[in-house]
C-alpha cells in the first residue's frame, strides 16, 4: 500500500504561499492580478471565505497597496502581492509605508523586464528590492526563497520580521518558484500568534490618540525620522542575516546565487565536483540584510567568485563590495526571461579556473 | 534501481502534456519520493506546445531545471525537432507514432514508438492516450507503481470525474500490454 504523510502536498509555489499566509493569521490581503503570480490572489478567493480573514481585488496596485498601508495602521496582519510591474507602480505605497514604520508583507513574483517585460522568470528586480525601489532612504527586509517549501515557510519569517522591527517585508521570488510544483509540509493553523499592536489606529476611546504619519514638514524632525530609520535597519543587519554555504571548506572557486539559481548552480557544482573542480556555493537567503560578513571571509581564501544571476549583474556588486577587491568577481547572468543551464555553469567555472592567476 | 530521473514531457497543449507529469509527481509522492514538476507556463501554453520537467529521485533534488534528460515523451514532431538531442546517452525517448512522421535518429538512445493515440481511439475515448503513453513508459521505466498511479489519479481528478478512473486503469494497462507485445527498439 502506498504510504503517505497526510500533511505532505504537492503544490505550485505561489499556491504554497497563499495557503501559509492564511495559516500564518492573515487578517486581509489586497491584490491585483498579474502573470506569474495571479494563482496566490485566486487560491486565496477561493479559501479565505471558507476560513478566516479578507481578500479583495482592488481595482489597481497602486490601490492594493494603499489598502495595505491603512490596514496595517489599523494593526491587521496585512499582505499584497503581483509581479515585477505591478511592484514598481506600488513603490510610492512602499515607501510611504517604510517611513510610517507598519509591518506588512510584499511578495514579488518577478518577471523579465524592463517595460511590460516577459512572464517568464527574472531576478531583474534585485536592485529595486533591495536598494528602496520608492523614494527616500528606506530598506525592505528582502527574503528569497529557493523551493516551494520555502515559499511557505517565509511567509511566517516575513510576517515576524515584519512585525519584530515595524517595517515592511518582501519575500522576492520568480516565475518559475510561482509556478513549478513540490512537496510542501505547513505549520499548523494558529502557530503565529498576533495581537493588534498598541500603536495601532483603532479609535482613540480610552486612551491617547495614536497617528500615523509620513509626513513631517519640519526638516529636523525628518532627520531624526531617519535617523531612526537608519538605526533600525543596522540592527536588522546586525541580528537577521540569512544564507546558507555548501562545500565552501576545500573551494576553490565559489559559486554565489540566490533564489532559484542558486538549486541550478548546485547542480552545476556536482559536475563540477565530479570532473574534480573544488566548487562551493553561498546563497544569500536575506538580500537586505545582504551577508556580507560570510562573503568577507570566504574572500580571504578562495581564489574566485562566480556570481550567477538572472539579470544583468545587479548582486554582484554587493558581493564586489564585500570581497573588497581580495578576489576577483567573476558575473555570469540571462535576462530578459531566460533561464541558466548548469551545463552553462559549468562552462564559465571552466573557463575562469583555466585562467592562470593573475599577478598584481 | 534508479536514484534521479529527469523526464521531459513535451506535446501540443491538450494532448495531457502537463497532466501526464502532475500525475507522475503525484505518484511519486504516494512512494514517499522527491519529485518537481515544472511546467512551461509562457505563450507556448496558450496554444502552441507545452512542455513540463518531471524530476523524480530518492534524494533532495537541487536544480528543478535541466537541458539533459534521463527520459523522453515526446508527443509532438517539433517537441521531438527540440528535445532529440537533449536526451542523455543510455537514456529512454517514447514518441507518439501517429503524430511524428520523421522519427528519431539517435542511435545511443532506446526509441519506443508508441500508438497511444490510435489505441485510445480503439477504446473509444481518446483523452486516455496520455494514459496509454504513461503506462507504456511505466512499464519501461517503473519509477512508480501503477497503483501509485491510480490512487493518484484519486487524489487529483475532481469526485464528479472519479467515474472515470475505471478507463484510466484500462489506458494504463493497455500501456504496459503495448510494451508486452510489439515494442521498436533501436540501440
């Protein structure tokens, strides 16, 4: 007879999220439809009235994400998702929901840009995650997730993050993540415990009037906003930092990836190990907090860095800024929807530990 | 005994393309093993060809996404113009004999050519064939048992469609008896 765990399903990524947002406490969730990542508003239309919490097409992103800033000022454990263009018209929101300080979660499903772009898979939108994307000097806390389990798994990271430092999270994942099928096991319902925050606008009855604001006319009071901001993000560098490294003890080249790529490139490092190459991997798991201390180290000892990446070369320049110029940085990418072949991988280790070393 | 097996599963869309490595995803999850399906989502879909990467193994899989492949099904002639080449050396490609008019060439590949189609029309619902393709596979490569397959098919066709799963066992079946009596080999 064939034995399976009841709990163990099979599931596109962007369904697994939708059933651990709803599992995680959802109270209501505001989005608009877009490829590839229309399945987590139509999964949840399909659950939520069954269970619990708020669902709604809005009638654009820029809506969407205005609705989640109200309601994460009224304390509710609030979400939106869409895909690459549908995040750039939410950035106004995103920023303003940075600097009002409420927690939320942002999930981008990215897509091949720039412009309307492609529906196929991309890491194009690295920088607009992790650098702001809206105005102003503000940081998301930027999970990528490599597996369908781990598109469930971050929800409840995000949501906690989010919470823990007032602050919005993104969980950035691609098409590919969204649509592709694999086992996934969910905490249990009611595992992540919320309660309305004090700060929250709940109506004032009783107690002192809360408000919230991103908007502070005075430039001193700005400043100290910042510099509050500022302060906040470096403890989030300080305590939060995420990766994972595999076979980095021997390496002498080492791969660095995130989100999906990074299963590709360990595939590619396989056959590379079995032709003898001594190939390690590091996938940065927080892209802000970006791992840079792991970088740092591994910098003092190998002799190269591959970074792979389905964009143009926008990580790399953080793994530049953390190697600091003590081994080269090699860059291999696709754009525009493509996706990397670990055979390709392997070419470009290939090619790079052929090089002889050079000598400054 | 196998440890990873990479499969292809290419057609036209509506031939059961993606349904047919839904179901072998699913089958492997009733055996306890690792498994990924990843379909082709884009404009080929609306329309055109499709095609999903069905990887089943006992360990972690790494990469969901590969260009070689242990196993072909190829149910289209320009899937099979593409994915020809993409099969490893000693690996498996089934292809549907009534729809692919210039078969294979590979000579360090075994080359099934399947009548799933015409079958199903003998049985008189041709929606089955990508049943019949499925056993007949199965019956070459049994990385899931059939019954694996049927309580998958349980799991994954609606209750208002579980009258069905009867003529599925049939396709299944009548795959593997393919396989039994007249199989073209080409090593």
């Amino acid at each position: 007879m064939p034995t399976q765990k009841s709990e163990i399903r099979l599931m596109k990524g962007n369904e697994a999220l939708a059933e651990a947002a709803i599992r995680a406490g959802l109270d209501a969730y505001f989005g608009y439809p877009i490829t590839p990542q229309s399945e987590v508003l139509e999964y949840l239309t399909e659950q939520i009235p069954k269970r619990h919490g708020l669902v709604l097409q809005a009638e654009s992103e820029v809506a969407s994400i205005n609705m989640v800033y109200g309601a994460a000022g009224a304390g509710a454990r609030v979400m939106t998702s869409s895909s690459s263009p549908g995040i750039s018209l939410m950035q106004e929101g995103i920023s303003y929901i940075a600097a009002a300080e409420l927690p939320c979660l942002i999930v981008n499903v990215v897509r091949g840009g720039p412009g309307l772009g492609t529906i196929q898979p991309s890491q194009g939108d690295y920088f607009q995650a992790t650098k702001g994307g809206g105005h102003g000097d503000y940081r998301l806390i930027v999970l990528a997730p490599a597996s369908v389990q781990e598109m469930c798994d971050f929800v409840f990271d995000a949501f906690k993050l989010a919470e823990k430092y007032r602050t919005p999270a993104m969980i950035l994942s691609d098409g590919a993540l969204g649509q592709m099928m694999e086992k996934v096991e969910f905490p249990e319902e009611g595992s992540l415990p919320h309660q309305v925050p004090t700060w929250a606008t709940t109506g004032k009855k009783g107690r002192e009037r809360n408000f919230i604001t991103s908007l502070h006319i005075e430039p001193e009071k700005m400043e100290m906003i910042n510099l509050h901001l500022q302060e906040k993000y470096k403890e989030i560098e300080k305590n939060e930092v995420r990766y994972e490294t595999f076979n980095i003890d021997d390496a002498e080249i080492v791969l660095v990836a995130f989100g999906l790529p990074a299963r590709i490139c360990q595939k590619a490092m396989e056959l590379a190990r079995d032709k003898g190459i001594k190939v390690g991997l590091v996938r940065p798991i927080t892209l802000f907090p970006f791992p840079k201390k792991i970088l740092s180290d591994i910098s003092k000892k190998v002799n190269n860095f591959l970074v792979i990446e389905l964009n143009a070369g926008q990580m790399v320049e953080d793994v530049m800024l953390a190697a600091n110029g003590r081994c080269p940085v090699h860059f291999k990418g696709r754009m525009g929807g493509m996706i990397i072949q670990p055979e390709d991988i392997l070419e470009e280790i290939e090619k790079i530990v052929e090089q002889p070393i050079m000598q400054e | 005994m196998f440890t990873t097996d990479e499969i292809i599963i290419a057609g036209f869309g509506g031939q059961g393309v993606l349904s047919m490595g839904k179901i072998l995803a699913y089958s492997a999850i009733y055996e306890n093993k690792e498994t990924s399906w990843m379909p082709s989502y884009g404009p080929e879909m609306r329309g055109g060809t499709a095609n999903c990467i069905t990887i089943i193994s006992e360990k972690k899989i790494s990469s969901p996404i590969v260009s070689k492949f242990d196993s072909a099904i190829i149910l289209n002639q320009p899937s099979l113009d593409k994915f020809e080449k993409h099969v490893k050396p000693h690996g498996v490609l089934f292809y549907e004999a009534s729809t692919i008019i210039k078969p294979p060439t590979r000579e360090n590949v075994l080359v099934y050519k399947i009548s799933a189609i015409e079958e199903a029309n003998k049985m008189g619902k041709k929606q089955i064939s990508n049943m019949i393709m499925l056993g007949a596979f199965l019956e070459i490569k049994p990385l899931v048992k059939i019954e694996s397959v049927l309580a998958a098919l349980k799991k994954v066709l609606p209750e208002r469609h579980h009258h069905l799963l009867p003529v599925n066992e049939q396709a299944l079946l009548r795959g593997k008896e393919l396989i039994e009596l007249n199989y073209h080999v080409s090593v």
